[in-house]
C-alpha cells in the first residue's frame, strides 16, 4: 500500500489522560493534559506539556510542584469539564475531594485510581507550552487497583484520548508480554 503524507497534526496514540493539580494564588486548580509522559528511570521524571497562557502554568513555575492524577473512564465527565473551563473563569477546587503526600502545594485527587506527586527540577520552553520536568516523589493507589503489588490496567480503567481525531477510550484486550513476545525472533536473528 502506497503511504500517505498526513502532515503533522499527530499525536502518538492512545494517549492516556491527567487531571494536573496545581496551586494557584492559593487556589486548588485542575486542569486536563494530554501531553505527558515518563522520560527517565531513576529519579522517575515525569514530562508535562502546559499552554503556558493556562491558569495552572504560573501556579506550577510559582510551587514548584504538580500533580498528576490518571483518572478511571468513569470520571470523564468531570475530566472533559476541567479540560474544557479555565480556572481564569470558574472555581475547580470543590470538583474532587484531594489529600496530600509529602508536597504541600500538590494537592492529589482522592477518586482517583493513581496519583503522583512531582517535584519540578526543570522548564523548558517550548512555542506555546512550558514543558514542566516533574520528579516523582510520591505514588499512591488503593489495594483494590493493584495484582500482585502492581497497579493493574483493567482495574485502573484509564481514560485514554486519541488526536486529532479526538475522541475518548478505554483500554483494549491484552496483546503480550514486552522483552518476551520479541524473544523467538531474536534467537533465529542469531
Ligand atoms: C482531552 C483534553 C486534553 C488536553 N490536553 C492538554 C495538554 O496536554 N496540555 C494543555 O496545556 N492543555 C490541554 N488541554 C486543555 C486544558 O485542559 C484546558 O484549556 C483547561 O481549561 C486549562 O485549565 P486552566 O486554565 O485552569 O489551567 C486539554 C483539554 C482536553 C479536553
């Protein structure tokens, strides 16, 4: 089949959704983001990408410190909500119940299934995002989400988001085992 150039609006995909948390001018805030990702082993940084003309960006440079929340399918709702409405305009800190790790100004959300609280050690600035470099310093689940210790997709349920299409997903059958299903193939590749 012939390829087709589909320019560059792509996103990889699915990509799975946060609820970031953020103080700001004392305010709980949330706001939805897409544009994340894990980016080093050890410490465990985490990358999050924020219009820097959101009301959670001068919150975060500010504190110093977010949090990133993966919300169940269940909650699309409200994440669509704060995806939708700017903290500049409506009040978001009595949308979710929160508690607090070890970061005072990284308020968590209870409901949801897994919750990360990230220390900044970098910006980078990027056109129109601040590309905020958050170390994790805290991780927190419920018993119920976990197998074997870990937590487990199916009970995490996440709400996943393909672009530019733009719709919302959840996770699909189980496919393999990674630096398993590759392990045949290399043995013959010798
Ligand atoms: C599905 C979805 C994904 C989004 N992903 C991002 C993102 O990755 N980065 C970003 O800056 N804004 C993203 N947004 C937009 C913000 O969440 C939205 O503008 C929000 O209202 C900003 O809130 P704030 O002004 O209170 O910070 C997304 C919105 C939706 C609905």
């Amino acid at each position: 089949m012939e390829k087709i150039n589909i320019g560059t609006n792509v996103s990889p995909y699915p990509m799975p959704l946060a609820l970031v948390g953020a103080m700001v001018g004392g305010r709980i805030n949330f706001l939805t983001v897409a544009w994340l990702a894990r980016v080093n082993y050890k410490p465990a940084i985490m990358a999050v990408a924020i219009n820097r003309r959101h009301f959670s960006a001068p919150g975060i440079r500010e504190n110093g410190v977010f949090s990133v929340n993966y919300p169940s399918a269940d909650l699309i709702t409200e994440t669509d909500y704060c995806g939708m409405v700017s903290g500049r305009v409506a009040d978001k800190s009595g949308i979710f119940e929160v508690f607090y790790g070890e970061l005072e100004n990284a308020p968590m959300i209870k409901k949801c299934p897994l919750c990360l609280e990230c220390r900044v050690i970098d910006t980078i600035t990027l056109p129109s995002n601040e590309l905020f470099l958050g170390e994790i310093v805290g991780a927190y689940t419920e018993e119920q989400y976990l197998t074997d210790g870990k937590p487990d997709i199916k009970k995490l349920n996440p709400l996943l988001l393909s672009m530019p299409d733009n719709n919302y997903w959840t996770v699909g059958a189980h496919a393999g085992i990674p630096w398993e299903a590759g392990k045949q193939f290399k043995r013959e590749k010798k």
